[in-house]
C-alpha cells in the first residue's frame, strides 16, 4: 500500500491559516501521509504588507522558512489540502492567480482525480466563509478532482462550527483564532487522506 502524497497549499496574511495549515501538515504525517506544507507566493507590494504590522511579521516569519508553492506541487500531490482567507467572500487574489498557472495540468488531465478539501478564515462569524470554500471548489469542479468535504462525518465537525464544507473560523484583526477549530481540522485531513487512499491502492 503506497503512502498518500498530501500537498497542504495555504496563503496567509497575518497567520490564521498557516495555523490551519501546520495543524494539517502534523495530521497528514499521523494519518501516514508524506507531506509538504507550502505557502502560495505573496503578491502584494512590500509598501503594503508593511502598513499592516501583523502582515509583515507573519510575511518576515515564514518568507525563507515555509517553502514557495509550484504548480508542480499539484502534480506531485494525490491529495490536496487548501487554507485560504476570506476575501469579500472570496479566495485572495494571490490564491487566485496561483490556480490560473494550473492551467497546463488541466490540459494534460493531471488534475483529475486529485483528492482536494479547503478551509477558510474570516474576520466575522458568518464573514462569507461557506462562500469562500464553495468559490474555491467551483474551480477543483473543472479540474475532474474529488472533493472530500467533511460533511457531517465526525462530531468534531459539528463541535468545530459545523461547516460541512471545510473547516472555517473567525479571526480577530491580528490573524488569532476565535474559536478552537482543531480537532475539526484534523478530522477533517484524515478523511482526505483516507479518501485518497482508496484512489491510490
Ligand atoms: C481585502 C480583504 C477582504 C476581506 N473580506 C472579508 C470578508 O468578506 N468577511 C470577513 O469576515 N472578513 C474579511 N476579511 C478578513 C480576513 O478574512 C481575515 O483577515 C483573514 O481571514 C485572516 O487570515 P490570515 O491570518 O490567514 O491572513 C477581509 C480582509 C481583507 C484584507
């Protein structure tokens, strides 16, 4: 039985979802996965991460130490995690413009039948996460993946907000987390990995 290659891509300003994201990566390890945490590259000027005090330590932490996302990561991977904020009820733009590089895999049918989940954060309760995952997954639609949302499969998920979509969560303006959402995430990487393993064998 070979391992599940599970890719965790997250993009983070201020560091609520790179928390997400190391949960994911620690739970990908435990479930047997080989694993690779990467971070989608940040577009912004450095004019404006710098007005945000919490952008630019979350940026200056993780610029050298998390390893950048390829598109080859998408090929490499069975199975893919996504962490990404809400942006007016959408993926960021940086999320955005990494998943149009995709196009050449699409092409060639490499996507198809990648197991992929996502979680989002938001800065309000009902901040437009569910919108952000559903948004996100429209374009795992076009690429033939399989998408192992949580569902109501576990109690964690309705003890973690109860977002049968992705594991989401609201965040204060520095990027910390408002409620506990763990055991919702890491539910949540053992159904994909598991998902994925019966793709595999
Ligand atoms: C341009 C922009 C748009 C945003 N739109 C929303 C929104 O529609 N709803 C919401 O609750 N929070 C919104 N937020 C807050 C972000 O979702 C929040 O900062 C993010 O979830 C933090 O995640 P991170 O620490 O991983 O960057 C927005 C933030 C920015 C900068």
């Amino acid at each position: 039985m070979a391992n599940v290659k599970l890719a965790v891509v997250y993009y983070s300003s201020t560091g609520a979802n790179y928390k997400l994201a190391q949960w994911a990566e620690d739970q990908g390890k435990k479930a047997g996965a080989e694993v690779k945490l990467v971070r989608i590259p940040e577009l912004a000027p450095m004019e404006a991460i710098e007005q945000n005090p919490k952008w630019k330590e979350h940026f200056m932490a993780t610029k050298d130490s998390v390893p950048e996302a390829t598109i080859n990561d998408l090929d490499w991977a069975d199975a893919v995690i996504f962490s990404v904020p809400t942006r007016f009820g959408n993926v960021p733009g940086q999320v955005k413009q990494f998943m149009d590089q995709a196009g050449g895999l699409w092409f060639q049918g490499k996507l198809v039948n990648k197991v992929v989940s996502a979680m989002t954060s938001a800065q309000n309760v009902h901040g437009g996460q569910e919108a952000t995952l559903l948004n996100l997954y429209t374009t795992m639609f076009h690429w033939g993946a399989i998408i192992a949302a949580p569902g109501y499969t576990d109690d964690a998920v309705f003890a973690t907000g109860g977002n049968p979509y992705g594991t989401s969560v609201s965040v204060d303006g520095e990027g910390n987390l408002k409620e506990d959402v763990e055991a919702g995430v890491r539910h949540q990487v053992n159904r994909t990995v598991d998902v994925a393993q019966k793709f595999i064998d």
